[in-house]
C-alpha cells in the first residue's frame, strides 16, 4: 500500500482535525448563557431604577417611617440578582476563552483552567446564598422558618466551601504548566488540533505515576 503524498494529512490526522473542530459547538453554550448574563444584568438595573423611584416617592409622601426595613431587602434583591448575572457571565467568557480563543479578561480574572472557573462560581454562589440569607434575615417574619433556613443554608455553603478546599491545586493541568501553554498556542495561533506529545512529557508523566505509586504503599504500609 502506498503511502500518501508528503504534505497532505493523514487519515487519522484528518479525524483528529475533525474531532478537535468539535470544540465550537461550545459557541451554542456561550451564546445561551451569555444572554442569559445580559438579561439578568438588563433585570437588575430595571430593578434597581423601580426600586429608587418607589423608595424615593414614598419618602417624599409618607416620610422615612414608610420603608421600615423594606428598602433594605429590595436593595438585597437588586444584589442578588446582579450576583446570578456574574455567574452566568462568568461560565460565558469561561468557556470561550477555555475552548474558542483565549481572553485577557478571563486571565485578568484568574480563569486560566476548568478548575478556576469552577472554584470562581462557586466562590459567587456562595456569596449569593449569603445575600439570600441576609433578605430572609431582614425580613424576619417566622422566626423558626428562618431558623431553618439557615440550617440549611448553611449545610450548602459548608458543602461547597468543603468543595473548594479539596479542588484546590488538585487539577491535572497544573502539573505541566509548560505542555498546557505549548498545546494552547499551538491550538489558538496554529490552529493545530493534533496534540504532539514528547518524551519529556511522557518522563514527567512516568514519575507523577511512581510517585503516586509510592504514595499509595506507603499509606496502605501505614494501615497495615
């Protein structure tokens, strides 16, 4: 069998062009998460103006006494809905930057990996479930139901600090900092979608491997 001509691809060069040209179906998600950002972002200020002007009107025709604690927990709404729209607008330019082109502002922002984007939301959400609770708080209209809401609250943000603190630095691209940014600039600048792997990486490789080994002797040396 002959082999094809030097400068045309490969069959399974062609098939791995292929595969790697998959990555933009990612756009659909960007596309449908980012709208989802700039429509609640659009909320929040529609929101904010509403609750100026009522706030505002009320004053001016029953005094300070009419808001009783009430313009407090609409503000907190306002917040919690522009905290939603940063989530959203985070996984937006996450992902793009991650699968389409790389982005300044997401390494700006820290987001260089799946990791950071993940611990970025989730640093969000909590803040958001903190806000949520404060409108609850404000509010206080039952004392045992906010009592329970707190509770459980409190399990969620324990859960996903919990998340943070075992994720942490635990993700497998860090450990070759050097081979992610040679595949990034041949992905992005290139437009190479066939990663070429070299011995130093596979030696790199070999002994993230033994010493993972030697870590799970020792352990079970230890239970033993």
């Amino acid at each position: 069998m002959s082999s094809p001509p030097s400068g045309e691809p490969s069959r399974r060069e062609w098939f791995s062009e292929l595969i790697g040209r998959t990555r933009f179906v990612v756009l659909i998600a960007v596309i449908a998460v980012l709208l989802v950002a700039f429509s609640l972002f659009l909320q929040g200020t529609l929101l904010a103006l509403d609750t100026i002007w009522s706030s505002w009107r009320d004053i001016f025709e029953q005094g300070l006494a009419a808001q009783k604690g009430e313009l407090a927990v609409q503000f907190l709404e306002v917040v919690s809905t522009v905290l939603k729209a940063v989530v959203f607008y985070l996984i937006g330019i996450g992902l793009y930057s991650l699968f389409i082109t790389p982005l300044n502002l997401t390494s700006s922002l820290g987001v260089e990996t799946l990791a950071d984007l993940e611990q970025k939301v989730v640093s969000v959400i909590i803040v958001i479930l903190g806000v949520t609770f404060l409108e609850h708080f404000v509010r206080w209209e039952k004392a045992l139901d906010t009592l329970y809401f707190a509770g459980a609250l409190a399990l969620a943000g324990g859960a996903l600090v919990f998340f943070q603190r075992v994720h942490r630095g635990a993700g497998g691209d860090l450990q070759q900092p050097e081979a992610k940014l040679r595949a990034r600039q041949e992905l992005f600048e290139n437009e190479r979608e066939q990663r070429h792997i070299d011995e130093h990486e596979i030696e790199q490789a070999e002994q993230a491997t033994r010493a993972k080994a030697a870590i799970s002797v020792d352990a079970d040396a230890g239970r033993g």
